[in-house]
C-alpha cells in the first residue's frame, strides 16, 4: 500500500507540471552517441510518448555522427574534419543523407509506432524538405573562409508542416540536414539544426540529450551538477572558467536561443532512465536547466 501511495504522490506532483506544459512545444536534440545505445533510445522514446500522451508536443531533431563513421569506415572513405565540421564531398553527403535522413530517421519513427506512440518521417525521401538552408562558410586564423564541402546552415524552417503534424498528435522526426532551393543538399549540425527549430516554432523548451549529466561546478565531477541557472550566471562561469572547454560553444548557443525567444534550454544525461520525465515533470530535475532570467539570484549546486 506504500508503494502505491508514493506512486499516487508521484503522480500529484507531475500533475502540476502536466498542466503547465501542456500544449507547449518542446524540441529534443538526439546526439549520435545515444543514438548507439539502444535501450536508451527506447526509454527517451517512451518518455516522448507520454509526454505526447499528456499534452505536450514533442519534436525531435536528430544526428548520427557515429553511425556515419561506421559507413564510411565500411566504404573506404576516411573522414575529414575541419574545426569540428565534417567536410562533406559527394560522396560522404551520399552517406549522410542514407544513414542520417534514410536508416536513422526511419528507425526512430518505426520504434516509436513500435512503442504504441505515433510519429511522421520529415525526411527528403517523402518530400518533407522541413529544413530550408544554405553552404555555410567558416572563417579561418587567417581571415578567409573555409569551404567544407556539402556542409550547410538552416536559414529557414518550415514551421506550419511541423506543426501539422504535431498537432495531429503525432511526433515529427527531422534528420539534421538541410536542401536550398536549388534541391542541393546540405549536411547540417545537429545542434543548430535543433536550436533553428526550436527558434521557429518558439518552443517552451529545448533539450539537449547527452553523455553527461549537465553542467558541472568540477567537469569532472557528476555530484557538483548546477540544476539551475540564469544566462548572467552562465557567463560568469565561463568568465571564471568553471564552463570551459567544449562545454563553451554549446552554453553559448544556449545562451543564444534563449534570446531568440525558447523560453528554456536542457543539457540532461540521456542514458539515465526516464531522464526526460524526470527533467520535465519533477521539481528538482536531473539536469541543468538555463533560462533567460531567475526568480533567486543563488545558483543551486
């Protein structure tokens, strides 16, 4: 009986959480690392579909980098890379776009039709080009600009075919690749694909899943977890550089969405069981959450 009252008052805390979100618009960035670890993928995809089931709109956008590679490796071709871009010649777009747009896509929808949640493919195969974009150019030390290839920018986002479809109650998958209106096509960073959605549907939330827990007072630490932070106090952190290194970029483009309208942005770990529910729908949350402002000034660790 114990038992059940604490799932009953389980239960009652979500229900606040429930109501608040629901009808909201919630984007989630599946990294490639998880993508690895199946049994993860499926409870992240349960955890989508309850949120679906109870009112929220989920969308996921998706990389793949790692099951990239493994084609690659399978087809003779040695990746390139260029300040953390894959350059993309002809034939590894072929390979991203079958693996990142054609498998990947695929079996995530499939799994979650398979879970008992429904879901649509906004991949090019059924003509849903949701990502319109552009080649992007990096500057060098130098000053001039590096051309990588097939590589791209989302410039625009075609926000009422998303929409449709979650709401219809289902979920859109989006692979993160990119077409210009030429049909040329482009692959694309998964985290600024996300973050370009999550801007153009001004998303309530914008989760980031990955392979630590968030961010962290000593990186190397998971028990110094700061569940809650401001945009002022992220930038300090970087100043006194207790956010360094590759976690820099990723604050930053965080920082950046929260001021284009996402009203919050997550870093949660993906391989924790349920890691989305109990980020979204429990009060102290798993991960870090960032917002534009707080109502308490102190960071809590």
């Amino acid at each position: 009986m114990q038992d059940a009252i604490a799932k009953a008052d389980t239960l009652i805390e979500a229900m606040g959480w429930i109501r608040r979100f629901r009808g909201k618009t919630t984007v989630i960035k599946l990294g490639g690392s998880l993508l690895e670890d199946r049994e993860a993928i499926q409870h992240l995809l349960l955890d989508v579909i309850f949120m679906e089931t109870v009112g929220m709109k989920p969308v996921i956008v998706h990389g793949g980098g790692p099951s990239i590679n493994r084609a690659m490796e399978q087809a003779a071709i040695t990746p390139n890379w260029v300040k953390g871009r894959r350059v993309t010649d002809q034939a590894t777009l072929s390979i991203v776009e079958k693996v990142l747009a054609g498998e990947i896509t695929q079996y995530l929808t499939d799994e979650i039709e398979r879970l008992g949640g429904r879901a649509v493919n906004l991949n090019f195969a059924g003509g849903s080009n949701v990502l319109q974009g552009e080649k992007l150019l990096i500057d060098d030390e130098d000053g001039s600009q590096l051309d990588l290839g097939f590589v791209g920018h989302v410039t625009r986002v075609d926000r009422t075919v998303i929409e449709s479809v979650a709401y219809a109650n289902q979920v859109p998958v989006i692979p993160s690749m990119a077409i210009d209106e030429q049909g040329q096509k482009y692959n694309v960073n998964a985290d600024t694909a996300a973050m370009a959605v999550a801007e153009a549907l001004g998303a309530e939330k914008l989760i980031f899943l990955s392979d630590v827990n968030g961010v962290r007072r000593d990186k190397h630490d998971p028990a110094t977890i700061i569940h809650s932070l401001s945009a002022d106090e992220a930038r300090g952190l970087i100043r006194d550089k207790v956010i360094d290194a590759g976690m820099i970029p990723k604050i930053e483009a965080c920082l950046s969405t929260l001021s284009r309208g996402v009203r919050q942005v997550h870093i949660i770990d993906g391989r924790l069981r349920h890691s989305l529910l109990l980020e979204i729908y429990t009060t102290s949350g798993v991960g870090t959450e960032i917002v534009q402002t707080r109502k308490s000034p102190a960071v809590q660790s």
